[in-house]
C-alpha cells in the first residue's frame, strides 16, 4: 500500500519502496534499492499478513492458498532475499510476525491458523541454519492489536451479536489478566527489543505479547 507507506516515510524521515511478497522479484528489488542506498541490511521484520475466516470443510482452496502464500512464502521469500546480505555482513537480526495463532487455535480459522504455526516453524530454521553467520531469528507472537484490521472483527462480532463496537472489544478482552488490547507501538517495542544488541543472545525464540491470554485457564474462569 504505497500511501500509508509514502505517510509514514515522510513522518519519520524514512524510505519507503513498495513491493508485495508474494512476488520474488519484488522482494529482490527491495533489497537492491535497500543495498543501493544504505550498503547493508541490518534487521528484517517480515510483516506482511492476512487473516481468513472458515474451517476446513468450508474455505475455498484459493483462499487457504493465498493465506498460506502472504503468510508464510512472502516472509521466506523476503528472508531469502535479504540473508546473502546478512550472511556477507556476519550480522542481522530477522524477526517474524507471527501471532498467538500460532500457538494455539478457534475455531474457522484453517488456513490463518496453519500459517502462523508454520512460521513459527520456519523462524526456527532460519535460527539454525544462519546462527554460524552471526544472524539471529526470532518470532512475535502478538495478541489482539488495536489495529484497522482488529476493528473490522470487532464490529463484524458487533453487528453478529447485535452488540455496540466498544461492547464486542470488551467481549473479546474480558479473559485477559491486562483486559485490554496492545497498542501497535507497544507491539513494535517488542519488535525493537528482538532487533537490538540487548537480545544478542536470543535467538530461535517466539516471544509472546498478548495481554496475558496464553496462561489463562479459559475452562477454569467460572470457578
């Protein structure tokens, strides 16, 4: 999305190239750009995502392939064009944006769910097969993200239960010990932490940032 991109990159003095994952050339094409203006590529967050909706019975088999094509091939394929980089640099930091998805599941989630497993899975290859080249690999798992994505859900649980959108927010943050969304800066902080000198050893991990959810007993809360 180049707008919110070209916002961004004005706002903070970035720079900005447009390019889908799903697309080699385009990955490869960032990197020259990326290389051509700064020499060498220290972190990649790949980030890039979608989510679907339906269980296995009922999703459309393009729909499961293209979840699993942004989701997961898009983060290999940007991997994969920035680690000759890395790997002549000895150094970097790659962090995947996974989610709590892939940790656990719900339900008519298929193909959303087996993506952010998978990537999770695919952080840890990268973590041994790239360590020996100083580069470190890591996974964020995030919760619910107050996010333009995370209000379309809210409101489509609004308007499912006949509720109000900060009522369907509510609903949805009610089993968490923070009983609230993350804000995205709180997410990037995460981020910035994995990309930093002060995670030098960690790499192969998945840290979890999610309001607590994941220790919650759900089966247990009536009690």
């Amino acid at each position: 999305r180049a707008q919110p991109l070209a916002e961004l990159a004005q706002t903070i003095g970035a720079f900005a190239v447009v390019g889908d994952t799903c697309s080699a050339t385009d990955c490869e094409q960032v990197l020259a750009k990326t290389i051509d203006k700064f020499g060498k590529v220290d972190v990649v967050i790949a980030n890039a995502g979608v989510m679907s909706l339906g269980s296995t019975t009922e999703l459309d088999v393009s729909e499961w392939e293209e979840t699993l094509s942004i989701n997961v091939t898009g983060a290999m394929q940007i991997c994969r064009a920035a680690l000759p980089f890395m790997i002549q640099s000895c150094s970097g930091a790659i962090i995947t944006v996974s989610s709590v998805a892939g940790l656990a599941t719900m339900s008519d989630t298929a193909a959303y769910v087996t993506s952010k497993h998978a990537l999770q899975g695919y952080t840890k290859t990268l973590a041994i097969d790239y360590g020996r080249y100083g580069i470190r690999a890591n996974a964020l798992a995030p919760g619910w993200v107050r996010t333009p994505m995370s209000d379309d859900e809210m409101q489509q649980l609004a308007d499912r239960r006949g509720i109000t959108f900060d009522e369907a927010v509510a609903m949805t943050v009610a089993h968490l010990p923070l009983a609230r969304m993350a804000q995205p800066g709180e997410i990037a902080a995460c981020a910035e932490f994995l990309a930093s000198d002060d995670a030098s050893f960690v790499t192969g991990a998945t840290l979890v940032a999610d309001g607590g959810g994941n220790v919650v007993d759900v089966g247990a809360i009536a009690l």
